[in-house]
C-alpha cells in the first residue's frame, strides 16, 4: 500500500505524515489538488491524505473518485491552527 499525504506550500510543516511513512507532496496552488491526485493515482498511490481545505478545492472527489476502488481518498481537518 503506497500512502501520500498533499500539503499547501503555505501551511506549516507537518511531520506527522512523514513520521508514518507518508510520502508528503507539496502543492503550490490550492486549485491543483485535483492535478496532483491523479499524478498520485498514476504513480500507483492507493491512499491520499488531504486536510479538508484543501480538499474543498477539488471537484474530482466526490463526482471521480467515490467509487474508485483502487484510490482511497481520506481528508482529515485542516492542518492550521
């Protein structure tokens, strides 16, 4: 199981994912969420972590990916305090 977790350039480090062996990408613009899960989702990524604001940019995750059994996508809350 290959799990990522996407960050924000902005938000602050996060060494919780990298400390479960996530691999951590980075994007610099909230509207290339969608673009970089299916980068993830080609690179055989089976789990995405992404905080819910950033998730609230993508429209792929409910109307693409609800029911792809190959691609979890869990968002968790917002990062920043």
């Amino acid at each position: 199981m290959k799990i990522s977790f996407i960050k924000y350039e902005k938000e602050e480090d996060f060494k919780i994912p990298q400390l479960l062996g996530m691999n951590v990408e980075e994007i610099k613009e909230p509207e290339q969420i969608d673009e970089k899960i299916e980068e993830l989702k080609e690179q055989r990524y089976t789990t995405i972590v992404i905080p819910n604001e950033l998730a609230s940019f993508s429209e792929d995750i409910i109307n693409k990916y609800k029911y792809d059994n190959s691609l979890n996508i869990i968002i968790i809350p917002s990062i920043n305090k």
